[in-house]
C-alpha cells in the first residue's frame, strides 16, 4: 500500500476492569495493578472457576434505577466511552448535529442474538417474553450510538472476532481520508457473557490463575469487558478547529492467515503480512517504533507466533501484552489497546507486562518486565483473531512528542 | 473510481447461480418451502425460502465440509459460484479480500451451541459449535478454503450490513489493499428466528407481495448472494459497475436519489419499513423490488444488487422487458429506525 | 474391546467422519495428523465427546496428549479411568 496521510485523534474514551476511565486505567498500568477474580455476575458448573476481569454491575453514569436498561451491556459500555471520547475532544450536541458523525464499533458478544434465559424457555415449549430480543435488536453497538447522538453518517458493527477494535479504528481511518464523513466514533465494546465464557472454556485455552502472556507457565487467557472508543477528525476540520489531537492513526493493515479456523498460522504469514501493510501505508520504518502493544493473549499457540513475528521483523522494539491487566475483552481488545498505545506515547513510558516473569526457552522474544520509558514518536498495536484475522495499527503521537 | 462486477454466485429459494435467479426474476418465481419450529406445545410450518448447498460438490471435498455449517456453506457456495462465474477461481489469493455481511450470523449453530450446555452441563459445552458460532465464521472458512490472504471481514447491522460491508469492499478496491474482492452477504432461516417472527408478526396476512407497503406479508429466507469485485480496468465487468453507495437517515435529509436512475427497492413485505418506503418521492420514476425471489432476510440487499447487476447484464429492468436506455439503477434499503443505504450501479 | 467398538462409532459420528466406515477403523488407527486428520480444535471437541459418553475428564492437554495416539491408546485410557 503506498503512503497515506495522518489521521488525526482529537479524543480517547477507554473503560475496563482496571478503571472507568482512560486516566484510571493508565495509573492502574502503571502501577501494575489488577483485579482477576471469579465471574461475579453468573455462575457456571465448569471444575474449575476460571477467573475473569470484570467491571462493576453499574457502568460509570448509570444509577440503581437503570437496572432494566434496554440496551444490553455491550453497547452501554460503548455508549461510555463514546461519552468519554466526545467530552475529551470538547464536543457538544450541537457540534456534531452539524457534521457529518460516522460510528464504526467491533464486537462479538454485541452481535450475538444468544439470550440464554430465553431460549431455556423456548426449549421447554413456553412462550417467553421477546423483551431480551427486542433489547438485542435495539442494541447494534455501531447503531446504538449513532442513535444516542443523533448522527447521521455511516454506521458498521465489525464482527471481526478478536481483531475488531482495530479493524474498526482503521477502517474508520480509511472513511475520513476518503471524504466519507467529518468525525468518526470508532472502537469496540465486548460484555462479559456466560456463553462466551463456555466457549473459551470449552476451546481450554483459559487459564486457572491471572493470565501470563509470553511466560513460560502461560495456560491460556482471562476473558475481561471494556470498551473503548477514539474521535477521528478530518483534515480540514482539524485545520479549521485548530485543537490540540491527543495522537495520530498513522498506518493500518490486515490479512488473513488463510489456515484454521482457531488456530493462528505457526509461520505467522498474515500477521508478518499485516504488519508489512500497516508500515508502508504509514511511511515508517521499524526503527521509528518506540513500542509495540502486542496481541499477548497468554495461550500458549498466540504467544509463540507473535513473539517469533516480533523477534524476526521488529527485533530490540520493547514490546508488551496489556490483555495481564484488562482480560481478553474480544471486541474491544484492539481498541482498549490504541488508547493504551496513545496515552503511553503521551507520557513516553511503558508498563511493566504484567503476568510475565518466567521467560519461555521456546520464544525468541520477551516483553519488558518493568515501566520502560520510551523514545520515539510512533507504535504500533496488533490483534490476532479466530478465522486468522491480523490486523495493525501505527499510531503516532501528537505534535511536540513525535514528528507527524 | 468505478468498480467493475466481474462475477455473481448466488444460492436461495430459487436455485443456485445466476441464472437460477435470472428465471425467478422473469416471473417465473420459486414456491416456498416450509420452516418448521416448536411453538409452545405446538410446532408451526411456516412458509420459508429455503437454500440447498448440494452444488459444493463442485467445488470441495465432503471431507472438507466436515465442520462447516449450513450458514457458512451458504457462504462457501457463493463465494465459489462468483469466483466460477467470473472465470476466476484461479484467481490470485493473496490479493483476493472477502467480505461478508450477515445480519443474524450463523443463528443454527449458536442455538446448537447453548443446546450442548444445556442439555450435558458446562464442561461439555461444543468448542466446534462454538467456533463456528462466531459472525465471522464464515468469511474464515472462505479465506481458507481459498487460501485467501488479503483481508477478511465480517460486519453485523441487520438490514444495513450489505450496504455497510460494501463501504469498505469499495474503499478496500480504492486504496489498492487487494485486487478483487469477494462481497456477500448470508443469512440462514433457522427454527428460533422462525419461532420470534411468529411472535412478532403472525403468518404473512395474505400472498407475498412487497409492493403492496402496507400489508405484512413477508415470507422468511436464506442464502447467500456473492459479487466478485475489481477495478475498473482490471477485470472484465460483465455485470457493470458499482458507481457509489451512501448510508445515513432519511429525517436528516441525507437521502438525494440521482436523476435519471430506475429504483430496486429493498422493500420485503414487512408493514413497518414499508411505510418507509410508501413515503418516499419516487412518482414518476421506474422502480421494482425483488424479494418474492428471495424472500425476506437482512442480507436482501445483496440478492438487489445480484438482481440489478442482471438487469444491467441484459439492459432489461426485471421483471419487465423494457429497456434500461440511458438510465443507472440504484439499489435502495431502508430500515425500520430510519437509516438508508443506496448503492448506485451503471452500465 | 467394547470401548474401541464404541469409540469408533462415536468418532465417526460426533466428529463428522461419516465418509468412512467403521470397518476402516482399527485400534492401531492414528487419531491425529497423517491418520484420521484430526487436528487441534476436534482434540477440544474430543475432550467433551469423552466426558459425554463416558464420563471421563480430560483436565488439560498435557494430560490427553499420551492417550490421545491411537483408538486404542484412547480407548485403554479411558478403560482405565472408568475402572478406578
């Protein structure tokens, strides 16, 4: 792909297990905190209670009295951080009512009409209430925040499994320097879901204790939620508004590694591939990297092609998996990380890779164990998904710190 | 830039392949088959357009269908039909994208699913049910059975997500990321989905007819509709071009329907879009709707611009015989909430 | 034997492998790889059809890996569990 011009970043809302906002997420980092714990919002009757990394009941903004709300968790978790976003780039209503607001959002669980007390009533011949699948159908996570800002621009709910974050910001990238809108909301959301949490468990690939990417005693992942969401701005608006941009999309890629349905390429093709594309478009260089915010899911498949990417096409570039402090929030995964990749440019460190402390013979590259400070005016942040997904993102800091 | 439609793989209540629908736009229009679901202590048939994948055999081994669902062999059989149609399932995979819309996903596997924890407890929840259970189930089968390396992509909007999807083939197209692109949609009719549109709308209220706004008589079905995609230039455009495709809502203004086009409208016989549509300014202008080919699912607009890039092929607005001339075709959805998605095509 | 004769219905059966018969099966048959093709995710999928069937728990891979050779080296495993 050949060069592509900046996109500006004049906004970030990020919220999961270790904080309810952008801010506190970045002191939890780096202070190396985390919350792993049992699923508290349902039961299951699996042998071992795998732990997960989850919010409280109520999201930030919501009162006791939302207990019904008719919107499912997802897109609520969508809706705060599109909500954060927009007050951090200082938008109002009225703003945006004047623009042409496109809203591209990942998920997985968003998508899913998979409403467990419903059809345990279906299968035992009552005629449940539809109300959990009128709520679904109101709960598109791209739609349901469109809706509640009134915007009229395109609207998509990428499905792309555990890529969809950053298939969503890059995407969204693509519409603004193709003129499609003036402003674009683009992220993930994922909930925390009983029958995700079957499915993961089910793949054995979760693991009985907090998560240790790239550790040699890696058993698997956490499933975590969050959501997190970025206010891309076009070129001309952001002359015309003249803001401070908190960061850039730079480059973004992807392809697919065309070789199982769950188990990533051991060759790492479409990851190398992906990585290869999001580069070039972004006229950088590896030596421009100051980090990268790797996949680090902690299964032990995951680890091993990303850490022998790593050390081939981007040797000595301090890397880390944040997936120890939020889970592995699917949907939201990639998105949570840009934020994290932009606030770490931002204060020009790293945290320290939590979960890592034991290095694995077999893998040829190791994440920093310490908060690393950083030079440098870029990085990059990758998800590996189900189906073979890779995608990437360079982003790029805002001006003083970098040289966009 | 223009995007050349070089091939259609289509698989639905009337058939498989381009031709199959080609009769069914004629008039020669397919029967429904029959759904049936649990209703409380009753089981219901419902009338339903129901796709057969049998034609795979052309193309794959049974062997390799072994873990692959009805909904992502729907999927598969489009995606090979397109590549066959167009004369190019030697195509270059690493440059080939896919592209794939679904408004439900593959809804018999997620319900068959939750039915292995339910029925045998937790521990025995079906990692291949599972698996298969995510939207983008699909795609990834198509990407590995053709090796396809480019990007793979999967979006979820009910009604909008072929509009939605085709935002970003076009844009993939435009920004060199790959040189075809496969774009689909699919979408299965299984025994719940049956069960809620019972609940939601009762049988269809008299025979199936989109046109008639005001009527609920939608009839349920599946399939899957494939275009395969390139630049102008770089491929034949048997079918003509996709010129353009805007989304957005119609209270604000956004929609401007181009002069001189002739309107396939997405209309499918359900009573709330259709008041949508019954209001539009569309006196005066040719416009026809083609879903009693189909039938009613969120994917429909990918049967619309399989239908209009026919009509294009043979300069014959179906299901009439007369002349397109000088005019474009423009393929319009809307939704219940009030959002478009219009998709201009032109010889 | 028992076990082998069910477990070779039962492969053909849950994991999709209706285009062979059960003639073709024999204990000697290698699950994995250049034998049935089996591969990573019918190794989860195998883990439930076990417990299903037979009720025993398979805890984690390294704990399947040795049983999981042969029909027979499973169905001596799993022999083995449903006698203690």
């Amino acid at each position: 792909m050949s060069f592509q011009s900046p996109v500006a970043i004049t906004g970030i809302g990020a919220l999961c297990a270790v904080g309810s906002n952008l801010n506190e997420c970045m002191e939890s980092l780096y202070a190396g905190r985390r919350k792993v714990a049992a699923p508290g919002a349902f039961s299951s009757s699996h042998g071992t209670a795998w732990p997960v990394c989850e919010m409280a009941a109520l999201l930030p903004g919501e009162q006791e009295q939302d207990a019904e709300p008719d919107l499912l968790r997802t897109s609520r978790l969508g809706l705060a951080a599109a909500r954060e976003a927009l007050s951090d780039a200082g938008l109002q209503a009225a703003d945006l009512s004047r623009l042409r607001v496109g809203v591209i959002m990942g998920t997985t669980v968003g998508s899913a009409m998979n409403n467990e007390a419903f059809y345990r009533q279906y299968r035992q011949g009552e005629h449940p209430e539809m109300a959990p699948i009128e709520r679904y159908l109101r709960s598109n996570p791209a739609a349901a925040i469109a809706r509640a800002f009134a915007l009229s621009g395109p609207c998509q709910t990428v499905v792309n499994a555990c890529s969809s974050g950053t298939d969503a910001i890059g995407l969204g990238a693509s519409w603004i320097r193709a003129g499609l809108c003036d402003l674009v909301l683009a992220g993930g959301a994922d909930e925390l879901c009983r029958v995700t949490y079957n499915g993961f468990s089910s793949l054995m690939i979760t693991d009985a204790g907090p998560c240790r990417p790239f550790d040699v005693r890696r058993r698997g992942l956490n499933l975590g939620e969050g959501a997190a969401v970025l206010v891309l701005e076009s070129e001309s608006l952001h002359r015309d508004w003249s803001r401070n941009e908190r960061g850039w999309v730079l480059g973004y890629g992807s392809a697919c590694d065309a070789y199982h349905l769950t188990a990533p390429r051991p060759d790492g093709l479409g990851l190398k591939k992906a990585i290869a594309e999001a580069l070039s478009g972004s006229g950088r260089k590896v030596e421009d990297l100051a980090f990268v915010n790797a996949h680090g899911t902690g299964t032990p498949d995951n680890d091993r092609v990303e850490s022998r990417v790593l050390s081939e096409l981007m040797p000595g570039v301090p890397f880390l998996s944040t997936k120890g402090f939020t889970g592995h929030t699917l949907g939201a995964a990639g998105a949570l990380e840009a934020a994290f990749t932009l606030a770490c440019l931002e204060q020009a460190r790293i945290p320290a890779s939590i979960g890592f402390g034991c290095a694995d013979p077999e893998l040829p590259a190791a994440p920093v164990t310490e908060v690393t400070e950083i030079e440098g005016g870029c990085a990059l942040s990758e998800s590996l998904a189900f189906g073979g997904n890779n995608a990437v993102l360079i982003l790029g800091a805002k001006r003083g710190i970098g040289c966009v | 830039m223009r995007i050349a439609i070089e091939g259609l793989g289509l698989v639905g209540g009337f058939g498989f392949g381009a031709d199959a629908l080609r009769n069914a736009l004629k008039g020669n229009l397919p029967s429904p088959g029959t759904l049936r679901f649990p209703y409380g202590d009753d089981s219901i048939e419902a009338p339903a357009f129901m796709a057969d994948t049998a034609p795979l055999d052309q193309f794959v081994t049974k062997r390799s269908l072994r873990r692959i669902d009805h909904f992502s062999r729907m999927a598969l059989l489009g995606a090979y039909g397109a590549l066959d149609d167009a004369g190019r399932l030697d195509s270059d995979p690493a440059r080939l994208a896919v592209v794939v819309g679904s408004g439900y996903g593959a809804s018999a596997t997620t319900f068959a699913f939750l039915d292995s924890f339910i029925q045998d407890g937790d521990s025995c929840s079906s990692p291949t049910h599972f698996s298969n259970s995510v939207h983008n189930a699909a795609a990834a089968h198509i990407s590995i059975s053709l090796k396809a390396t480019g990007p793979s992509l999967s979006v979820s909007q009910f009604e909008m997500s072929v509009p939605s999807a085709l935002l970003c083939a076009l844009q993939m197209l435009r920004e060199n990321r790959a040189d075809r692109v496969l774009l689909g949609g699919v979408d299965e009719a299984c025994a719940v989905l049956g069960y809620c549109r019972q609940r939601f709308f009762g049988a269809p209220q008299g025979p199936f007819d989109p046109l008639d706004f005001g009527r609920q008589s939608a009839v349920a079905g599946e399939g899957a509709a494939f275009l395969l995609l390139s630049r102008e230039g770089q491929g034949e455009a048997r079918y003509g071009y996709l010129n353009d495709v805007q989304m957005g809502r119609i209270d604000q203004g956004g929609l401007r329907l181009p002069e001189k086009s002739a309107l396939v409208l997405g209309a499918d016989g359900h009573q709330g879009c259709g008041r949508l549509y019954q209001s539009l300014p569309i006196q005066g202008r040719a416009h026809v709707c083609h879903a009693q080919a189909y039938g009613s699912l969120p994917v429909g607009p990918a049967f619309d611009l399989a239908a209009a890039a026919l009509s294009l092929k043979d300069d014959r607005l179906y299901p009439g015989t007369e002349s397109l001339g000088d005019r474009s075709l423009c393929c319009l959805k809307l939704a219940e909430d009030g959002n478009f998605g219009l998709v201009s095509l032109s010889g | 034997m028992a076990t082998v004769a069910k477990l070779k219905s039962i492969l053909i059966e849950d994991m999709n492998l209706e285009d062979i018969a059960p003639e073709e099966l024999n204990a000697d048959t290698v699950l994995f790889g250049e034998g049935l093709g089996l591969d990573s995710l019918d190794a989860v999928e195998l883990v439930v059809v076990i417990q299903k069937h037979f009720g025993v728990e398979i805890k984690d891979m390294e704990e399947g890996r040795p049983a999981f050779q042969t029909i027979g080296t499973l169905a001596a495993y799993i022999d083995e569990k449903t006698a203690a």
